[in-house]
C-alpha cells in the first residue's frame, strides 16, 4: 500500500522536457499519481511503462500514467505544461510564438475544465508569452499560473560561478530575473558562495563574461544538440517549483509571476523572486535594484511587452 500523499501531478507534453519531469517527480515520490500525456498515440504510455519498470530499482512508489485522453488528466492538483515545439539552432524563442500558442491554447481549455483547482506551471517557449497566454486562456487568479525560467537561468549562472571560483555548486546562490530571453538580468550583486560575496572571489569581467554564457545558456546548448534544446536541467528547474507548491515548502525561487505594481510593472508577467507554496505563488519578494538592473528590468519588460503584442497581432490573446 503507498504511504505517499494522494496527490495527482499532470505533465502535458511527453518529450524530452515532459518526460524527464515525470521521472523526477517520480523519484521524488511527488504524488502518487502522475499522468504523462502527449498528442502522438502510444508515446506517453511506453515512456509511462518504462518508467513504471524503473520503480522496483529505484524503490518509488509513485505511479506514471501515461495517456493521450485529457480526461485521464482531470482533477490535478499541480499542471506542468511542456506541450510544443523546441528551439533548433537559428531559431529565437520568438520564432515559435504561433504554433505553441495554438497548442498552448489547447492544452489550456483541458486544463480549465478538468482542473479548475490547479496549480499551473508553464514552461513552454516563449515562456514569458506562454504563460500570458496560458493566464488569459484559464482564467485563474494569477497566482495559480507560473512561469518556469528563472529558476533553470539562476542554476546555469550557479554552475558557471562554481567552476569560475573552483567552489562547490551547492555552497552557490545566484539569482536571475526578467525575461527568458536575451534580456534576461542576472543580478551578481545577489550571487554568493556561502555568504561570500561573488566580487569577492572574481573579477568583475569574470562577472560579466559568466553572465553573458548565462543569457546565452540556452542557445550554446542548442547549437551543440543540433536538433532540439535543453531538457535536463529545465525539468528539474519545473519539478522544483512542483515539489514547492506539492509540499508548501515555500521555496523563495525566481519565476515568471504577474506583476501587480511589483518593480514598477503591472500586467506584466516577468521573471521575478517569488515565495511558492500550496496554492502558487503565495508573495513576490522585491529586491533593492541598482540603477543598471533597473534599467535592465525596464528593457526586458519592454522585450516581453513587445512579443505579447505579437501574440494579440496573431489574434492569440
Ligand atoms: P519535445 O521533445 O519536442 O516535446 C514536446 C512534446 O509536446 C512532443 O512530444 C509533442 O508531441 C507534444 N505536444 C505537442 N502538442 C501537444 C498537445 N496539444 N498536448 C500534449 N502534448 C503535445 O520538446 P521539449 O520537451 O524539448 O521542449 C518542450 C517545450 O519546452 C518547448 O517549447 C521548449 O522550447 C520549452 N522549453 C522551455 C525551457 C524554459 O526554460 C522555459 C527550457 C527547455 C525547453
């Protein structure tokens, strides 16, 4: 008999991102039933079946369901959405506004009357797009609708700070707000190394070499995999934020959040520090700004402003 909490997470999109989700929501015992559902017939249910094969191993307890039927996706209580297509190298995030916006639009009306209750964490591309779209589709209260990016941004600039310093990754803390995009801020005055500061330990052209690879994270592993984009480390960026809000951990991770006069926007969602917990997004944290990530902000507002016209120009919002 399972000892885990009866609890249903969704992830929609059986791909690589989708897929490695479900395998770590599973190790993590995150909910006892988690339902791997894709559009292409018998996919989900043999990744569902592999994983399945991997419990006696790996001693989970938490079932996969894999399936193409929404309504085996009804009544969860967390939705990580990974549905679309991925970036292939040329490609900006920008360029797959209209096809995933159409999908997004789809896997939202399933959502919106399946799942009324649900936490909704978004993590297809253009993210700060999708998950506008996403809000407008379902209508939730804002909290429950959640971008995934700054959360996967800040552990690449960690995994940069750890190798430039020669520390342990896990003695590192970095943050980064706005866009998933080429605008995103990485914020160096908030990276430390076990309280030390990281101006400290580098120069600051160090600094700003590591924050440029850390803007173009995404695209460097991109050219290097030749067809598709990253997936590890985004799927455990999303199960984090699942884990978050499946525990009421109140985990204080960087997520794309409505703004509601925060940092100057309202309207607006953008990568921003937020407390997750039962229910979502339970409060956005501001942080004092020097005057360049002030000005940074305001340009990756104005870059996310730019593409959700896009969105309503395409007749999408
Ligand atoms: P991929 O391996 O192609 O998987 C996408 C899956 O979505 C495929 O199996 C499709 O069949 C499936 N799909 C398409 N339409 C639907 C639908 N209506 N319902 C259910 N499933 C559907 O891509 P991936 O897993 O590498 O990436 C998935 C998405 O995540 C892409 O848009 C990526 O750009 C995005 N992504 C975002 C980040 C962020 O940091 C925000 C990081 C990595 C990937």
């Amino acid at each position: 008999m399972s000892n885990i909490p009866q609890r249903k997470l969704t992830v929609v999109g059986g791909g690589y991102v989708g897929s490695t989700c479900a395998h770590l929501a599973a190790l993590k015992d995150l909910a006892r039933e988690i339902v791997l559902i894709d559009v292409v017939e018998d996919r989900p249910q043999g990744i569902a079946l592999d994983l399945n094969q991997s419990a006696a191993v790996e001693g989970f307890q938490s079932e996969i369901i894999g399936t193409n039927d929404p309504e085996d996706t009804y009544d969860s209580d967390v939705v990580i959405v990974t549905a679309g297509l991925p970036r292939k190298p040329g490609m900006s995030r920008s360029d797959l506004l209209e096809v995933n916006g159409g999908i997004v639009t789809e896997v939202a009306a399933t959502i919106r009357r399946g799942s009324p209750d649900a936490v909704v964490i978004v993590v297809t591309n253009p993210l700060d797009s999708m998950v506008t779209l996403m809000r407008a589709q379902l209508g939730f209260p804002a909290q429950r609708v959640i971008g995934m990016a700054g959360v996967l941004d800040s552990a690449r600039f960690c995994w940069f700070i750890a190798k430039a310093t020669g520390c342990s990754v896990q003695d590192v803390d970095a943050m980064v707000l706005g866009a998933h995009g080429d605008s995103m801020v990485p914020m160096p005055t908030y990276c430390t190394v076990n309280g030390v500061h990281l101006l400290d330990l580098v120069s600051s052209d160090e600094v700003h070499a590591m924050a440029d690879r850390t803007r173009n994270g995404g695209a460097e592993i991109v050219s290097l995999l030749k067809t598709g984009s990253a997936w590890y480390a985004p799927a455990s960026a999303a199960v984090a934020m699942a884990e978050s809000v499946l525990n009421d951990a109140d985990r204080l991770l960087p997520c794309a959040c409505l703004l509601n006069g925060e940092y100057g926007h309202e309207g607006l969602y953008m990568g921003v520090p937020a407390i997750l917990g039962a229910g979502g997004v339970k409060k956005i944290i501001e942080v004092p700004l020097s005057n360049e990530s002030r000005a940074a902000l305001h340009r990756t507002a104005d870059s996310i402003a730019t593409d959700v016209q896009a969105m309503r120009d395409l007749g999408l919002l």
